[in-house]
C-alpha cells in the first residue's frame, strides 16, 4: 500500500484521494472546512477548465471548483484502486 501524500493540486483528474491535512488556518480554513475538506474525507478530481485552473471536484456528493492556490493548500493521499 503506497502511503506517498501530496497536494490537491497534483490529484489526477478522475482519481480519489483521501484529505490528511489543510495547511491553512483561520477564516481560511474555516471555509474548506465549510465545504467538506475535513481530514478523512474522500475527494476527486473531476475536470479542469480549459485554461487548466480552477479545477473541479467532488465531496460528499457537491461539486465545486478550487484554484490551483487554494488546491494546494489542502493534502491528500491516494485512494488504491481496487
């Protein structure tokens, strides 16, 4: 079982990851969690726009668009494919 965590940002689009961490604090963090980037929570990646950012993903059955930036600031470990 691969362990390796990275940013939201490198999620490929179709995979799910896990969310392990949110490297934000204050209002800021408040908002992701808002929207249901909470540790443990699964997320994928959907599609990006065609200038490549925001990109779109799914938790908990909403879809919503991220900025690269902001993308970044939450990490995650990939989901095995079984």
């Amino acid at each position: 079982m691969c362990l390796e965590t990275f940013d939201l940002s490198h999620l490929p689009i179709g995979c799910r990851g896990t969310i392990v961490a949110i490297n934000a604090s204050g209002m800021e963090k408040n908002r992701f969690i808002d929207l249901g980037l909470a540790p443990s929570q699964s997320i994928k990646s959907l599609f990006r726009s065609p200038a490549k950012n925001p990109t779109a993903y799914e938790v908990m059955g909403a879809v919503f668009a991220l900025r690269s930036e902001d993308a970044e600031k939450i990490i995650v470990r990939s989901e095995s494919q079984s």
